[in-house]
C-alpha cells in the first residue's frame, strides 16, 4: 500500500475519533476540541473522518461552515487524489 493510502487512513481515524471526543466531552459540558483544529484536520485529509462524525455522532450538523465546508474539501480531496495517484 502506498504511503499516501496509509496517511489518509491515519488522518480520516484521528478526525474521527476527535469528533467523537468533541461531541462527548460537548455532551459532559468539558473542554473541546476547538472548530479551528478539526477544520484543520478536515483540510489535511480528514474530510471523510469529520463527515462520519457528523453522520454518526450527530455532531456539527447545526454549523453551516462544517456543511457546507466539509462536503467540498471532500469533493476536492478526492479529485486531487484521483488527478495525483491514480
């Protein structure tokens, strides 16, 4: 497998998996993981992560810059992807 394969499994699971601990520590009323570092995380790659996370956990969905945000970096990701490795 490629080494690029493998970065975009790591980064879609890390996103993932902070916008599950974003939505239970929203839930617990704790700290969270701020919007500007899981945005960031969606720009480097983990736009399927973040957009499960709003499927599965119901978290963000309220929030237009991550609807309307996330499905493009996504769009985009995976033409870049396509264009560059495929």
């Amino acid at each position: 497998m490629k080494i690029i394969n493998i970065y975009i499994i790591i980064i879609n699971i890390l996103t993932l998996c902070c916008m599950i601990i974003d939505k239970i520590q929203a839930i617990r009323k704790k700290q969270r993981i701020s919007e500007f570092n899981l945005l960031i995380l969606t720009l480097f790659g983990g736009s399927i992560g973040t957009l499960l996370g709003m499927i599965i956990m119901r978290h963000k969905i309220r929030k237009i810059k991550f609807l309307i945000l996330v499905p493009l970096l996504l769009i985009l990701q995976v033409f870049i992807y396509k264009k560059t490795f495929l």
